[in-house]
C-alpha cells in the first residue's frame, strides 16, 4: 500500500518532523522531512511527492501560503495541514484552502494515517 508514494513532512519543530518522518517510514512510506516551506518549495525533485504534511504556523511562509504556492505551480498535491493553535476558525480556513485534512496537536497515530490514506486515495 505504501510502495512508491513519497511524503513531505514540512515542520518548523524538529523533534516533531523528526517522529513524523519516522512513523511514516515505519509504515513503508518514503519519507523527508522539511525544516521550512521554502525548503520544501526548493526542493529540486518537488514533482515526485504524493502528500505534503505541513504545520499552519512557521518561521517565513506559513502553511496556508505553501498551498497556495502548490496550487499555483498547477500541482494537485494533497496537504494535510496540522498545528497547536487553539484559534476556532484554522480548521474552516484550512478546508476552504482545499487541504486534504486538518488536524490540531496532540493527534493520535490513527487519525494521522487515515487522513494520508485519504488524501492518496488509497
């Protein structure tokens, strides 16, 4: 199931890109970790990513900016976008952009994989 898809993980914290990069790879996926959204946006191989995973609040370009930068490349690549702010509105914000899914830290393992699956409709 997981053979062939590459995924993004785009997060400021280390410690959490790190656990995200981890558990996907445990589960078969490839994954990269991504320390910024310019990072990932320069990232020479940007067209072989299935899913991007991206915190809303970063350092420089914030998540909502990184989708709009995808969609306007024209690539239809699903983001899942995850964050700890508490504010009501991030969730609506975050579905009217198009992502994929949106989760609020601390989320459980399960949630996070269905919304990948999901999202590669798989």
């Amino acid at each position: 199931m997981a053979d062939g898809y590459l995924i993004s993980i785009v997060d400021d914290d280390s410690s959490m890109r790190d656990a995200l990069v981890g558990l996907f790879r445990s589960l078969g996926y490839d994954a990269r970790g991504f320390a910024s959204a310019e990072d990932f946006l320069a990232c020479s191989d940007l067209e072989r990513f299935a899913c991007a995973i991206t915190d809303v609040q970063m350092p420089g370009m914030s998540g909502f900016e990184l989708k709009r930068q995808l969609d306007q490349r024209h690539r239809s690549l699903p983001v899942i976008m995850i964050t700890a702010r508490p504010e009501p509105d991030l969730m609506e914000k975050a579905m009217s952009s198009g992502a994929a899914c949106f989760l609020r830290k601390p989320f459980d393992t399960e949630t996070l994989v269905d919304c990948l699956e999901k999202a590669l409709g798989v």
